[in-house]
C-alpha cells in the first residue's frame, strides 16, 4: 500500500537497530567531559520569545513552561521525505486483526522544531527500530488531531508510523483553571473506534519504553463488566448496554494509594469497541461527573473505575514509571517524564543518546533499504 499526501487520508509505516548497551557502557567515564559536552550539545532550547517558523511562516505562541519550547536537534528530512510513501512495516490492512502501538500528537505548533513532534520521533524510533525496545510485529500508530500540518505527518510516515487523523470533539467545560489546551486530548476517545486493531498499547509522547514491552498487550485479560454495578450512565442512549468483554488498564498515578485506584492514562492498554465508543462520547460531556482539572485521565478513570462496572486492571510501575526517580534507572520499562527538558541525569542521557543512535540509523543506507521492503 503506497499513501499519497492529501488532506484526510492515512499515512502509514516500522522498525530495526543497533545493539543496545547499558547507559553506562555507552558513556564515557566521568572524568571525559568533551564528549559528553558533544551529546550535550545536540540539545539546547531555543529563547523563549515569539519565534517565526521559517518552514511555515507563521508565528508561534511564547512557550508557557520551557519544556514547550522548540528543540535545536536535526531530523533528516529528505530522507524521512524519501521514505514516507514506503510500504508501513509490521501493518497488513487485508490481514487478521493485530495489536498496535498508538501516542497522539496535538501540538498546534507547525514548527519540525516543536518539542512534542520531536519526542514523538524519539518515541517511533524506540517502538519500531531500535534494538533494546522495538516491537517484533506490531505497527505503531500516530493519532493527529485535524490540525497538524501536512509536512509534520508525512515526516511521522516516513520514520515508521501509520498516520491518522482522529476527529475532534467539544469540550467546554465551565470550570476555572481549564486550560485551552486540555479541549484537544479528547479526541483522544475515538481512537475506541479503531476496531481494526484488537488492543491498543497507548503511550503518551512523553511516555518512552526502554525496554521491550510487547508483552503488555497481554498482561491483562478480557474481562466482563459487572452487572450489578452498571449506572444509568453505562446504558446507550436507547437502553442497549454496553456489558460487552473489555479490556482497560494502566498504571496508577499513585502506586501507594491502594484504595483510590486512579490509573495514568499516558501508558495503558484497551479493546476498541464501537459500544464502548458510543458510551465514551455520550458520557464525556457530563462535567459535573469528573474533575476536568484532570481532563480525559479524570474521565476515564470514571468510566473505567474501580470501584465501577467497567474496573481496571492495574499494572506494575514498570509499565508506566511517571516522574522516574534517580535511583529508577533499570528498574522501569517505560519512563514517562518530559525527559528533553529533566534535570535527572540518567533521564536526559537517554534522550541524548536515543536520538544520537536514531540520527545514525535514519542516515545510514540500512534505515531506506528497511523502509523500502514490504512485510
């Protein structure tokens, strides 16, 4: 399947890499800082002033936290161009239905600079190429919301991904301290429509595996709701109910919280389902039933609740290590931290060396032969 760049249609693509050493073993020792000052130097953020992007010539918005401002790293982009109409690795349309790995973009900066487009990047390489962390089969999907830019997609395409738009949604809830920004995550829920895909594995753009983690998909059965704890809520607007086999669960946000079970959203594995869709949509717009300072994580943790019809089933902090520690390191398969912009030193090593080894493999000869075969 070959995918031509046009408004509204999918983008799609998959993975290989180099050996993986500890952080450790590809550091140099402390007392050898020029090296290390080069792996510094890949990363330096750009003023936080109102910037003109000279690829789209549009200004962007001051960065509200400096963890929003545009990053100074290079993609290559002829390449990454050359390889976007490419076959999409480890995805078979025609095929029996598959897991998929999935994160959704909604930046509303156009910028290739854009911090969030740029750890997505990171997030693909890791989940489709590299050899310490990449999945053996399955596809990785980028959701973007109507308004990322053609060149943003097809550079997301052309590094591994199937690309596709996901459907806005309204969400105007009347609650000081609701910022603009949180409005757009909610599209977030149609991806329960994504039936083509048995389970989805959702991470976060700031949620990045450092490990391998295909084995999450299946860490939690399908289970059946619980009937007797089914609200007026869990019925569909004509009666129907929504008790169907599901599958939810993630991490809790407080691992130490053992009765007020709340579940992270930005690592957690689910079923699609057109019901449960349907349930999703007529249900988010009750504000008066969540905190929306929490945005889509309140309101899923209300649909999915503990102590609800639908309860989660919880994963260790392995999968979902939000706010990674110091003394973390090796202990988590997923971090999910803003590691471009973290002070933590193991944290900001491995985003350094991440995209070092990612830059090495996408300008080899290896990263088009690969792009270029068909599954």
């Amino acid at each position: 399947m070959f995918v031509q760049f046009e408004e509204n249609e999918d983008i799609v693509v998959y993975k290989t890499s180099s050996p993986s050493l500890s952080l450790t073993e590809k550091l140099p020792p402390s007392n050898d800082p020029p090296v290390f000052n080069n792996l510094l130097e890949l990363y330096q953020t750009k003023d936080p002033q109102i910037q003109t992007s000279v690829e789209h010539g549009a200004p962007n918005e001051e960065p509200e936290y400096p963890f929003q401002r545009d990053l100074e790293l290079d993609l290559p982009i002829e390449v990454l161009k050359e390889a976007s109409n490419s076959t999409p690795r480890n995805y078979n349309p025609d095929g029996p239905k598959s897991y998929a790995y999935a994160t959704f973009m909604a930046t509303r900066n156009p910028s290739l600079r854009d911090p969030y487009f740029m750890a997505i990047h990171s997030l693909i390489y890791r989940v489709l190429w590299s050899s310490r962390s990449r999945t053996e089969q399955y596809p990785f999907v980028v959701f973007v919301a109507e308004f990322v830019p053609l060149e943003q997609r097809q550079l997301l395409a052309g590094a591994g991904a199937v690309v596709r738009e996901l459907a806005p949604l309204e969400w105007n809830p009347n609650v000081e301290g609701v910022q603009s920004r949180w409005k757009d995550l909610f599209a977030k829920l149609n991806m329960w429509l994504e039936t083509e895909f048995e389970r989805i594995l959702f991470l976060d753009a700031d949620a990045f595996p450092v490990a391998k983690i295909d084995a999450m998909f299946d860490l939690a059965p399908k289970q059946d709701c619980i009937e007797s704890k089914l609200q007026p809520e869990d019925r569909l607007a004509d009666g129907t109910s929504v008790c169907e086999p599901y599958v939810f669960t993630g991490v809790p946000q407080d691992p130490f919280n053992k009765k007020d079970i709340n579940i992270n959203v930005g690592s957690m594995v689910f079923s699609p389902s057109e019901k449960m869709h349907k349930r999703l949509l007529q249900n988010y717009v009750k504000t008066d039933k969540y905190n929306c300072l929490m945005a889509e994580q309140a309101f899923l943790n209300w649909q999915f609740g503990v102590n609800g019809a639908f309860p989660p089933t919880v994963l260790e902090r392995e999968y979902g290590g939000f706010f990674p520690q110091d003394d973390e390191e090796g202990k988590l398969k997923v971090v999910h931290e803003k590691i471009w912009s973290v002070e933590t030193n193991w944290l900001k090593l491995d985003w350094f060396i991440q995209w070092q080894d990612m830059m090495s493999f996408y300008n080899s000869d290896e990263f088009l032969k690969q792009r270029k075969m068909k599954d």
